[in-house]
C-alpha cells in the first residue's frame, strides 16, 4: 500500500520537475527569439521544432535499469537477444539464416 504511494509521489515530482524544466527552456527561448528580433514566422517553427523535441523521451538504456544486474548471465542474454532480434532480422541475409536454422 505505501510503496505504492510512495511511487505515485516520486512519479508525479518528477513529471512536475520535467514540465517545469520544459516551461523554462521554452521561456528561455520565446526570450532569445524576442531579443534578437526574430521574424515571427521563424521564431514559431523554431519553437514548434523546440517543444516537440522536449516532448520526447529518450530511450533507455541497460545501464539506465539497475535491476538488470540482477539478472543470471543466461537470462540477461536471452533478454539482449530478444531485444537485438527485430534490428538483426531486418537484415535479409541475417533473416535467411535465422529461417534456415530454425528449420
């Protein structure tokens, strides 16, 4: 019951954290943008461009997921082979092998 509190809390801090991190950057820049003089028409694809790029997350990455250490060597690898598949059979001649295998 706490825990689950607790991580709701901690959840919600840091998206709060990010919006206003996001507020001020786009703020920053609105200023820039009116302190240089910028045409109106430049300085609204500019910050288009700007927040929806703030919008996105970066993608994690195993160092990012502590709890992947705990993991038994075998099944961290299995784990990287099922992630790696879809990237490695885009390749025809990688898929052509893994079908022959499979066979």
């Amino acid at each position: 019951g706490s825990t689950l509190v607790s991580s709701l809390s901690a959840t919600m801090v840091e998206a709060q954290m990010r919006g206003r991190d996001r507020a001020q950057k786009v703020n920053t820049l609105r200023r820039y943008l009116t302190e240089n003089a910028v045409d109106t028409k430049v300085a609204l694809q500019v910050q288009r461009q700007i927040i929806e790029r703030l919008s996105q997350r970066d993608r994690l990455t195993n160092d990012d997921v502590v709890a992947l250490g705990m993991l038994s060597p075998s099944l961290r690898q299995d784990l990287h082979a099922e992630i790696c598949k879809p990237h490695l059979l885009a390749h025809p001649l990688l898929r052509t092998w893994a079908s022959m295998d499979a066979a």
